[in-house]
C-alpha cells in the first residue's frame, strides 16, 4: 500500500481545517458563468464544489449566467448578438430567448446538485420579486430590456437558506409594472452579495486574475487590498476587460462583503483550491480590515 498517497490528502484535509473552521455558517455567494458553462465536466467540478462547501458548514448562494448559451440559440433562431458596452441589447424576442435559456441552464444546475445529495431550489429575479429592477441605460442609450437591480428582497434567500437549501438564482430582474429584465450576471450576483452582506463573493470568469505584469506569469497577484487594486487601475497596470471585473470587486466591498475572489472557472476545482488551500488559485481583493492570507 502507498502511504505516502494517503498522508498527501490528510494532509490537504488538515490545511482546510482552519477555513472550514473560519467560514463556518458564513454565506458565500459564487457567480457562475464564463467558458465553464459550456463544458459538462467543469459544471459538475463547480457543482461538486459548491455542494462541498455547504456539507462543509458554509451557505452557499449560487447566481449563475448563461451568456455564451443565449448567443448560441439566438444564432439558431437566425438572431445576431449584439451588445453595447459588454451589455446585450434586449429586445423582446431577445428577451424570450434569454428566459427559456437561463430557465433551462437553472434546471439542469438544480439536478446536478441533488444527484450530489443537497436540496436546491432555482429561481428567479422575478419569483418573488427577488430582484427589483429598472431599465439601464449606459451614456443615455437605449438597449432594450436590459435591467439594474435596485432592491434584492434578502428574506426570500435566507429563508431558503434557513431551511438548508441551496439557492441557484438567474438573473432576470422584474419592473414595478411587471416588465421582465435581462440583467448582467456579475451585476446581479454582486448586487446579491451585496444585500446579503457576505463573507465572500467568488467570480468564475475566463481569466486567472490580475498580473502586476500580464505578459509575466510570476508577476501574478494573489491578493490585494482596495487601495492597492484602485492605484492599479489608475496607473495602467490593470487594463482592458479586467477593469470592469476589479471595479464590480471594489462595489460588492464597499457594499460590505469582506472578500471577493476573481477565479479562472476553467480550471477544477477552482473554488476549493482558492478557499480550502493556502495558496489558492486566484486573486482575491478585499478590505483593509481583512488579514493577508497568501501574501504574508
């Protein structure tokens, strides 16, 4: 028999205990979406995480996407995507397509964390007007039935979270008039995690988080303060698609959450590896009352 085998996972087992033993009962909201949507492996890798994590103590709240899938059904439907400012400009038949998809993705993420042994329940923005939402209009345009979330009716999640449920929510908001709106997914759940004044908030993106230099891969950050995050923005050094990532982090802490964890969804078992492990596997941004991990 390999011991050695079996003393690396205790050992790995051992180094968790002390998160486990922080994050106890502590909400953690997961914004899922990205590439590892569309690869049937790496959804059961993320479902599996989260469903470890709630057997582990935590609360879990899953917001999830689902907008490499619209395009491709709207493309079936003979549609062409488009999208203003990162936006996907809605109209109603766009609106229609956006529903049946995240319903659907909603439903299948549901089954897969039973079949693991938790009770889920997929929602909404809508159900129950969980999520509150307007128009958006980005400088002044137009952009169909594209929401911002202005209210998150918090009792709705804790009571299925009091109850030992796993919420896994999709981001259609509802207007006072009961017009529904297509909204953001990385919006939605920091606007979630936000009300719910969570522990953590982990983005499962397309990228591995921030590089002081992204042509280095030693130059990667593992973790950063608010401050520090803002000076990089302001001296060019986080750039591009990332800076609205990093600015949507700053929100959901100024809001109150005390981290928030950018994570490349493509690789398994991302969210354990960054919560669980001393090192993780992404970069987390937080406040300035928090306590390096990582970096000490």
């Amino acid at each position: 028999m390999d011991l050695n085998k079996y003393l690396e996972k205790a050992e790995v087992l051992v180094e968790a205990l002390p998160y486990i033993q922080r994050f106890n009962r502590k909400i953690i909201v997961v914004k899922y979406g990205g590439s590892a949507m569309l690869d049937e492996s790496l959804m059961n890798h993320v479902i599996e995480d989260v469903v470890l994590l709630k057997l582990c103590g935590f609360k879990p709240v899953i917001v999830h996407g689902g907008g490499k899938e619209i395009s491709r059904w709207m493309k079936k439907a003979g549609v062409e995507p488009k999208f203003y400012n990162g936006l996907r400009i809605t109209d109603a038949d766009t609106l229609e397509i956006a529903e049946m998809v995240l319903g659907k993705v909603n439903s299948d993420l549901v089954t897969l964390a039973q079949n693991l042994g938790v009770r889920a329940v997929g929602i909404s923005g809508k159900d129950g007007r969980l999520m509150a939402a307007e128009q958006a209009k980005p400088d002044g345009k137009d952009i169909g039935y594209v929401g911002i979330v202005k209210h998150v009716d918090t009792k709705i999640i804790y009571d299925l979270l009091d109850d030992d449920f796993l919420p896994i929510i999709y981001p259609i908001g509802i207007g006072e008039d009961g017009q529904s709106f297509n909204i953001n997914g990385d919006y939605a759940a920091e606007a979630i995690a936000e009300a719910l004044k969570a522990d953590k908030l982990a983005f499962l993106t397309d990228t591995s988080g921030v590089y002081e230099d992204i042509n280095d891969e030693d130059s990667f950050v593992s973790e950063l303060y608010t401050d520090e995050a803002k000076e990089m923005i302001e001296e060019g050094i986080i750039t591009g698609g990332m800076i609205p990532k990093v600015q949507n982090c700053l929100k959901a802490i100024e809001g109150g959450v005390n981290r928030v964890h950018i994570l490349d969804g493509r690789i398994p078992h991302c969210l354990l590896l960054e919560i669980f492990t001393d090192r993780g596997c992404g970069t987390a941004i937080m406040n300035p009352e928090e306590t390096r991990y990582y970096n000490q």
